[in-house]
C-alpha cells in the first residue's frame, strides 16, 4: 500500500498526517517497532477536521496485516465497531467518570485476540475529569506490551498536561472548501452546486457539509437558524426563538437517541432472559435485572443531555458564521461569505449595526458555547444570548 491510499484514503486534505501514521504502520511491523511507532497517541484539530477518522484510520491499520488496505474484512469491522481488538470509546455524558476510566483501563490490558495490537481509541479526551485522567496516567507511563492508545481532542490545550506529555502530537486542520466538495462529489455522489453549497455552509466541517447535503431536513434547520437575528424585534421574541432553539434541538436528539434507547433496553432484559412472552422473572433475577435498568436509564439520560447541547452548539457555530459574513460585509473584506445564499439579508443586518456591535455578539455567542459546556441550563444561557444579540449592548454590560 502506498501513501495516500487504503484506509487513509478517508481523509481529506490531510498529506503530512497520512505520512506520519503511514511510516507508524510501517514501524510498527517490525520486532522491535521502529521509532516510527509509539504506544500512545494524541490526534487534534478543529471539530470536523477529521482527528477522530485519523485515529479510527489508523486502528484499521495496525489491525490490517496488509497495513491498512481498506478492502479486507478487518478494514471493514473496525470503523463499525465490529473488531474485537479495536474499541472505540465515547462519553456518555458531558465528561468520563472514574468509574469508565478504570472500566477501560482494565479493558485495555487484555491482549489482542486475532491482531498484533490492541487498540483503544478515545474520543473527546477533554472530557476526561482530573481524577478520570490520573486514572489512565499510569497505563499510558506503562502500558502493556501490545496496547496502543489515541486520543483525540480539539486541542493540545484541552487536554490536561500530565496526558498529553505522555503521548505523541498528531495536528490535523481543518481541510478547504474545496477539499470537502470534491470528496463529496467523487466519493458520496453529491451534485456539484450541493457540494459546494454544503462545503461552504458547514465551514470544512466534513460531517457537517455530508450532513447538508444529503438532508433536507438538516438544510430546513440550519435556515431557521440563520433567520434567528432577522426576528429578534423585541423582548419576547428573544425567549419565543430560545425555547425554539432548543425545541428543535431537544428534537433532533430524540430522533437519534429514542430508537437506540429501545434496543438496549431489549438487551438488557434479554440478557436476563425476560425476552417478550417468556416467564416474569422472580427474586434476586428480578432485582438485578431492574438495577441494570435503572443504570442503563441514567446514562441514557446523560448521554441525552449531552446530545441536546451538542445540537444546540452546532446551531450557535451556524450563527457564529452568519456574523462573521456580517463582519465582512461591514468592513468590505473581498472574502468569500459563508453564506452565500443570504447575501441580501446579511447586507441588510451589516447596514442595520455598526462593527463593534458584530463583534460583540460574536464573543456573546462564543460566551455562551463556553457556559453550555461549563453545564450551564441551555434555556437560561439561549434566553440571555437572544437578548444580547437583540441589542448588543447589554453584552457589552455583561
């Protein structure tokens, strides 16, 4: 295989990332591994830049034994969870616990059962907890002898120090709008003018712009997003499009989270035998059968909330680019806009403030991704940020 090729090919516009995890494939096959190869790994880079498909990329790889030809079977289980020796971990909630992160570390020490590595890829890394990282600290200093570990966050920063001294750096960027139109078009099919529309509108976000493109109803969202500032007349506009916002949000979330909330149920009873029409169970069966269910109800309610705020930034990122587009315009910056397609009402938004009054409800939006992450209420942060973007000046009060 070479460079660029296999599974690597899933990345879009990253060549010196392809490189280095390629010559770590290499060095990894050999006894020792090369200097290439390490045991602990750190992938960042800004949300859709693809850190998560580099690491999942680069597990495909070391468990292929033809280096990550992206046509075998074991290229095919890992990106959908099906290899026994790669496990891909997410948090159910807004941070891992230290309850999850003895769980995995214990995982992690297993050996490999058909493939040279074990492989643990660990998503959103700055969600871990000082006392969640602690726990790892000591199996990223000693792992076992077979175990690799990729981490991935948005940043260095973001992860705590003591983690990421201990790991090595791989900086992913955010790929050009025509780098993700042109993988739209030659690997999902998009039509042209779609492609483009989605790569500009999701800002190099890859998910994001497939999203925009295949998804009408995700195009209908954004829209209603983007007319947000156009409706803000007076005070209580501002709380009817925060519980709006959040609606939508909270909807979107159900449609994802409810249909597989009823397939774990169905597990979990199966797994203690009450399938439908079979005996009701009795006594200590019963008991800790409920207990699993009470547990599974909590972090299905964490991982709901989480996906609610998630939804809900996403939209926050659209409106952060609406004003940049009205920044621009104010300035005349000869810049292309986000979007495009708004051109007149941008026009008309630039017209209607000054520039420090963008500027402010920009960093009122930026506030507020840091208050929904801080777990702050969503309706209570929406609510003060429609106000703020109705008359920037009580941001600047703020």
């Amino acid at each position: 295989m070479t460079t660029g090729e296999g599974v690597f090919s899933a990345l879009i516009g990253q060549p010196s990332v392809v490189e280095t995890l390629h010559q770590a494939v290499v060095d990894a096959a050999s006894q020792p591994p090369g200097p290439g190869m390490t045991h602990a790994w750190l992938f960042t880079g800004p949300p859709g830049s693809g850190r998560s498909t580099a690491a999942v990329c680069f597990a495909s790889a070391l468990a292929c034994s033809a280096g990550g030809c992206g046509t075998c079977s074991i290229c095919r289980q890992v990106p959908s969870g099906a290899h026994p020796d790669v496990e891909v971990v997410r948090p159910e909630g807004l941070s891992y616990s230290v309850h999850e992160a003895r769980a995995l570390v214990q995982r992690a020490a297993l050996a490999p059962m058909s493939s040279p590595w074990h492989v643990v890829v660990l998503e959103d890394a700055d969600r871990l907890t000082e006392e969640a990282a602690n726990v790892l600290l000591k199996t990223l200093e000693e792992p076992s002898p077979r175990t690799v570990w990729l981490l991935c966050a948005p940043s260095v920063e973001d992860v705590l120090p003591t983690v990421r001294s201990r790991t090595r750096h791989v900086g992913l960027r955010t790929p050009s709008a025509a780098e993700v139109a042109e993988a739209l078009v030659n690997r999902d099919g998009v039509d042209g003018a779609m492609a483009a529309f989605a790569a500009r509108a999701s800002q190099g976000h890859i998910g994001r712009a497939r999203a925009l493109a295949k998804d009408e109803h995700a195009r209908i969202r954004r829209q209603e997003v983007l007319r947000i500032p156009l409706e803000l007349r007076d005070l209580p506009s501002c709380f009817v499009n925060a519980a709006n916002l959040l609606e939508a949000a909270t909807e979107d979330a159900d449609a994802v989270t409810q249909p597989r909330e009823s397939a774990e149920a169905d597990a979990v009873r199966a797994e203690y035998g009450s399938a439908s029409g079979e005996a009701p169970l009795r006594g200590a069966i019963r008991r800790s059968m409920d207990a699993a269910l009470k547990d599974l109800q909590r972090r299905q309610r964490t991982r709901a909330t989480r996906m609610v705020r998630d939804q809900v930034d996403r939209a926050l990122v659209d409106l952060l680019g609406l004003y940049r587009d009205v920044l621009f315009t104010q300035f005349d910056v000869p810049l292309g806009l986000i979007n495009e397609e708004m051109r007149p009402q941008i026009t008309k938004l630039a017209g209607a403030s000054t520039s420090v009054d963008t500027a402010r409800r920009m960093l009122a939006i930026t506030h507020t991704r840091a208050q929904l992450a801080a777990n702050v209420a969503p309706i209570t942060a929406l609510e003060a940020l429609m106000v703020q973007l109705k008359d920037p000046l009580v941001a600047a009060a703020a």
